[in-house]
C-alpha cells in the first residue's frame, strides 16, 4: 500500500496510481488512468483528469487543472490557478507562474497538435499558450505574454503575440 496523505473531501479514484509520499490536499478530484510519481504534493481544489502523468517531486499549487492525456515531468512547480489543456507535455525543471493557461483547440474548435514546454522553462504569470507550440528549453516566457508560435531560440519572449526581446 502507497505511503500517501489525503485531504478532506477529496476524490481519489480506485483506478489512479499513486506512488510514495503524496500529500493530496482539501477538495481534490483524482480520476482514474492518473498516475502519480514520489514526492508530489497536491494543494487544495486540483482536478486532475484520465491520462494526467506527473512524476517524481513536483509541487501543484491550488486551483489548478488539467484537461486530461497530459505529461507533467520531474521537478515541476504549477502555482495557483494554471490551466493545462489536453495534449500537453511539460518537461522536467518547468516553473510555471500563477495563472497560466494552455489551450488545446485553436477558436474553430480544431486541435492544433501537441504542446510541448521544454526542460527549464520558466513561464511567467497570466501568460496564455497557444495549441500546437513548442517552448524549447531554458527559455523565459514573460508575465501576460501569449504564445501563438514555436519559440525555439533561446531568451526571452514577451508581448502579444510574444516575440524574443534582448
């Protein structure tokens, strides 16, 4: 049996996988297909949908939500409020800042593809993602920016749309 805490009134499916020291918080909903690495600590009010893998020592502030068939790597911190979309893939050493949002469809209602957020990437508050980018590694995305394109070469990128700023 996994060595795990979990909240008031929260919701752990029967059919989630969950590993060692997990500390679930208050009103958490787990559903099935979750799987769950060591070390992770979940806060209060998280909805994690079926196909959401996060692994080993990441830290998932409040409020926060994933759509489902979602990969969350090692060492991630998601603060409070962020969003992550279906079909996303947020690599190892990823801070991700309050509020962000990534978005599966583009306003058609059409999936754009995979989005993938590279090792060491550091997104800044309320940014949005678009569907179907790639955030290549150490790279910053700046506070409010949205990203409608690839960003591949490395720095900073910032503004709407965001663009790479010296």
């Amino acid at each position: 049996m996994p060595n795990f805490q979990i909240g008031d009134y929260s919701i752990v499916s029967k059919k989630a996988n969950i590993s060692e020291n997990v500390i679930i918080g208050n009103f958490c909903i787990i559903e099935e297909g979750v799987e769950i690495g060591n070390n992770v600590v979940l806060e209060n009010y998280i909805l994690l949908k079926k196909g959401t893998i996060i692994k080993d020592n990441t830290f998932i502030d409040s409020y926060t939500r994933s759509s489902g068939d979602n990969y969350i790597g090692r060492n991630v911190t998601l603060r409070y409020g962020t969003t992550i979309a279906k079909n996303v893939e947020i690599r190892d050493n990823v801070f991700i800042s309050p509020n962000v949002m990534t978005i599966f469809s583009t306003h058609e209602g059409k999936p754009r593809g995979k989005t993938v957020i590279d090792e060491k990437v550091f997104i800044g508050t309320a940014a949005v993602i678009g569907p179907g980018v790639y955030i290549g590694p150490e790279i910053v995305i700046g506070a409010m920016a949205y990203v409608s394109k690839n960003c591949t070469a490395k720095g900073k990128y910032v503004g709407v749309p965001a663009k790479l700023r010296d």
